[in-house]
C-alpha cells in the first residue's frame, strides 16, 4: 500500500506522508485475536470469555507497544501543518519503549481493572509469521516533528474499559461471541 500511495503522488504531484503505525488501541476498537487485541484482552477480563497466550512457549511473553488514536492524531494535526516538509517522508510511529507490555502484564493490568483475574488457556505452538518482541522506534518522527506519544499503557486501558463499561449492553453479546 506504501508504494501504491508512493506512485500515486508521483504521478498525480501529490504530496503523500507514509506512517507506518504499530499496534493502535483505544476504545471502539473491535478487537479478534489476531488484531485488536488489546480490546479483546479487557472486554474478556470484563464480560467473561476464553483467552490463550498462543506461540512462544504460550506463556505470554510476547511484548508489542501500543499507540492511541489520540496521539496518531495530534502527529498528523503536526504533519498536515506542514506538509511539503513532511511530503515524502516514511516514518515508523508508535507507542514506543514507554508503551511497552506482554500479555502476561496485560493481563495482570485487566485483572486489576476487571476485578478478576482469568485462567488463560495456553497454546505453545508458534505461527512462523509471528514474533516475539516487536516495539516501535519512534526516533525519526520525534526528530522531524518534535512528536511523541503522551498516553501510557495504563491510560489507554482505562479508556478502553470506561467505553466497555458504558456500552456494556451493545458490546458484550460482541466481545463474548
């Protein structure tokens, strides 16, 4: 998709900034196992559900940061200012190393938050495209913008559990499916 926008601006004379974003997570967000997991990870914790950590031995070890959709949009609101500076340009954006959790600190995080902590199923087996530790350097848009990520693990978490609590008649038929 980079290189689809990358020939489009080339060939129209547009102006294209490319955000290689991490893991985003923020409430209204509908989360599966294999994206949005961190939705999934409180709404399970909240409303009930099963969860396995899955691969790397299955013990929820695997770390990725998480970057809310706020802090995407105040380095975009920063980008649009000016973009013939910006034009071009391929960042990596993230929670960075701030931002940083397993699942295995997820789930103590939810637990605390949800009033109860889960027995996790486990499932050692390893997709050969998964990985164990992925945290994304945010050094070269700090650098260009003066961006960084302002929300934390445990505000991201509280905003997800405050929008489960409040729609908790729309979204747990949701989330518990």
């Amino acid at each position: 998709s980079e290189l689809f926008a990358q020939e489009y601006a080339a060939a129209y004379g547009l102006q294209v900034v490319t955000n290689r974003c991490g893991v985003l997570a923020g409430p209204r967000q509908m989360g599966k196992v294999d994206q949005g997991f961190f939705a999934l990870w409180a709404a399970r914790h909240l409303y009930g559900g099963a969860l396995s950590y899955q691969g790397f031995g299955g013990k929820g070890l695997q770390v990725r940061d998480v970057l809310h959709p706020e802090d995407l949009h105040e380095l975009l609101k920063v980008q649009l200012s000016d973009l013939p500076r910006h034009a071009g340009a391929v960042y990596n954006v993230g929670g960075g190393a701030a931002n940083a959790v397993s699942l295995l600190e997820l789930s103590r995080l939810c637990a605390e938050r949800g009033g109860a902590a889960l027995s996790i199923g486990s499932r050692p087996e390893t997709h050969p495209a998964d990985i164990p530790w992925y945290v994304t350097d945010n050094a070269d848009v700090t650098r260009a913008t003066g961006w960084i990520p302002k929300r934390s693990v445990a505000g991201i978490l509280d905003d997800v559990f405050d929008w489960l609590r409040a729609e908790r008649a729309l979204l747990e038929p949701v989330f518990r499916g």
